[in-house]
C-alpha cells in the first residue's frame, strides 16, 4: 500500500523538532518502515508465545 504524501508530512512535522532539524522524506520513509517493521515483529512474537501457551497448557 502506497504512503501518502500527507503521512510523510505528519511524519517530517513530528520527527523534525526531536532531531533537531529538518529530516528529509527519505528519512520520514526509513522512520515509518522502521516503525512498521517493529510492530509486525511485536505481533509475530505476541502469536508465537500464544502458541506457545497453548501448547504448553494444552488448551
């Protein structure tokens, strides 16, 4: 699914004043993908340990 223009924006104007300075939309792009990236792992380690105690506990 496309970025749009409009989130890469919300993203410069969030991210910008915590760096310091501009970030330019190569970095808003590396940011929403890094981000991304780490709530697809949180909910693939989240289905892993429910396995696990399904397992586990037999249910």
């Amino acid at each position: 699914m496309p970025i749009s223009k409009e989130f890469i924006q919300e993203t410069i104007d969030f991210w910008s004043p915590r760096y310091g300075y501009r970030i330019s939309e190569e970095d808003a792009l590396e940011i929403i993908s890094n981000v991304k990236n780490y709530f697809k792992w949180l909910v693939d380690a989240d289905r892993e340990e429910r396995k696990r105690e399904h397992t586990i506990n037999g249910r």
